[in-house]
C-alpha cells in the first residue's frame, strides 16, 4: 500500500509507462496505421482530462499527451499538438455546456472528439499545403471512430479506478458518479 505522498510521486511515471506501451501495441503489434485512426488511447484519455480536470491543467496535459501522441503520426508535430490541445479545450467546453456524466455519454463525446479532431487535423494539413484527399480523411474518420468509441466505453471505468486511487477530485466540482457507470 503506497502513501499518498508515493502516490503523487509515482502517478506520472506510471502513466508515461503505460501510455508508451499501449503506443507500442498499437504501432508494432497491432499494426495499426495511426493517420488511419487506430486504437489511439491517448486521445480518449484527454477526453477523460477535459471532464476531470480545470482549464489550466488540461492545457498543460493536453500539451503533454500531444507532443507524445506526435510521436505515432507521419505528419507535422504542430499539427497534432494543435489538433489534440484544441480538441481537449473544446471538449472542455462542451462538458461544461452540457450535463454529461456516465459513461454512454463519455463515448459519445469520445466518439465526436475523434471527428472533431480529425477534421481539425485535415483543415490544418490543408492549410499547410499538405493537400490530404477529403475522401480519405473522411475514410479514415469513419474506420477509427468506432473503435474509439468502444475503446472509450471500456476505458472510462479504468480511468475512473485511476482517479480513484490516486485521490483526484473533479477539479472544476463537477464530479462524474460513478454511479451512473451502465
């Protein structure tokens, strides 16, 4: 059993770890093609940020969670860090616009984060000359927002146990009950 103190000491080794093993699942193993949308927990886990965490510290996470997340795509490093980061703020103010807690609403906005952050993506690669095909970025849209909404409907109780170990509360008095998990 760890003290609170080796909790908050311990947390965010623990994650980069487990984030840098499923990227590696995902690219070698699975051999899923990141700009094709694959399994990409990264982005569900920045939408559990933009849910749980205040403003401040979703910009700070976002940031971090992209510049690794850049790690996996073909394509320019600023165009993900843009993309993840604006997707996080406007997930952010979606949650707060909306009543959402539980987990059928959690997918959902994974599911419109992911094409919200796609088409921020394809826009952004367009506007830097990049010239991606509209046919294949909605290709590629389609076959990865649904795997990202099943993986969101399976994560959402494990971030939950994380937060719930590590003693986070909703930052922003919101809480997600857990409860409502069906």
């Amino acid at each position: 059993m760890m003290t609170q103190t080796q909790k908050r000491i311990f947390e965010w080794p623990m994650l980069l770890v487990a984030i840098w093993a499923l990227q590696a699942l995902e690219i070698s193993l699975l051999q899923l093609p990141a700009h094709a949308g694959g399994l990409n927990v990264i982005s569900i886990l920045s939408v559990y940020l933009a849910l749980t965490r205040s403003w401040p510290v979703l910009l700070v996470l976002s940031t971090v969670l992209a510049v690794m997340a850049s790690a996996a795509v073909t394509h320019s490093g600023g165009v993900v860090l843009a993309a993840y980061v604006w997707t996080a703020l406007a997930t952010k103010a979606a949650a707060q616009a909306f009543a959402l807690e539980g987990r059928r609403q959690f997918t959902g906005l994974v599911a419109g984060a992911f094409v919200f952050r796609k088409a921020l993506t394809f826009v952004l690669l367009s506007t830097f000359d990049v010239q991606p095909t509209l046919t294949g970025a909605i290709g590629y849209t389609l076959a990865g927002v649904v795997p990202a909404a099943i993986a969101g409907w399976f994560l959402f109780p494990l971030f939950m146990a994380w937060d719930a170990y590590f003693l986070h509360e909703a930052e922003d008095a919101r809480e997600l009950n857990p409860d409502r998990i069906k």
